[in-house]
C-alpha cells in the first residue's frame, strides 16, 4: 500500500506508527511551522488524526532558501490547516502572496 502513495503520505504514515497505535483524536492540534503543518495534513487526510489544524509558521519554514520557499508548498500548507498564524506582517504577505487567504 505504501508504494503507490506519495512520498509525503508514506513519510506521515511512517510518523504515524512510530507515535502511536491507531488513530489519535483532539479538538486541536497546533503545528508549529510549515513542515509539521504539512506532515499534520496528510495524517489528517489518512484519518490517522482527527481534529481541527492550526499551524503556526515562525520565518524560517518559509523564507527563501529554505525548503519551504516555494509558493506550490505555502498553498499546499494553507489547504491543510483550518488556520494558518505567522509571527509577523512580513511572513503573512508572503503567505497571502502564494494565495493563502
């Protein structure tokens, strides 16, 4: 089952079964930056979490020159989370720039 998923789906599914066994239900879960909020995202699609996502990106999740630069993975970030939060107006208008509303 594995091989015909994405490679961030097996990377989250791997996660998944190294933290716990099962499924892992909150009201809440808060991902502090973009990559926990994109690994977060694909436990929740593969019901392995269940509950409302907020991630909280801090700068360097989405700077340039960092992995998360690009705006095909901001977007992907926003899609995921019920609510994304930045540390700052700077990091807002470049999420709001990748179409992050």
């Amino acid at each position: 089952v594995v091989q015909s998923l994405s490679k961030g789906d097996a990377r989250a599914l791997r996660v998944a079964n190294r933290l716990f066994d099962g499924r892992f239900e909150a009201d809440i879960i808060h991902a502090h930056f973009g990559h926990m909020g994109v690994l977060a995202g694909d436990l929740l699609a593969h019901n392995l979490l269940s509950g409302r996502l907020i991630t909280t990106v801090h700068g360097f999740d989405i700077s340039k020159g960092a992995l998360g630069s690009s705006h095909a993975y901001m977007r992907d970030l926003c899609d995921k989370s019920r609510l994304v939060l930045t540390v700052n107006n700077v990091w807002k208008a470049r999420m709001m720039a990748a179409g992050c509303q």
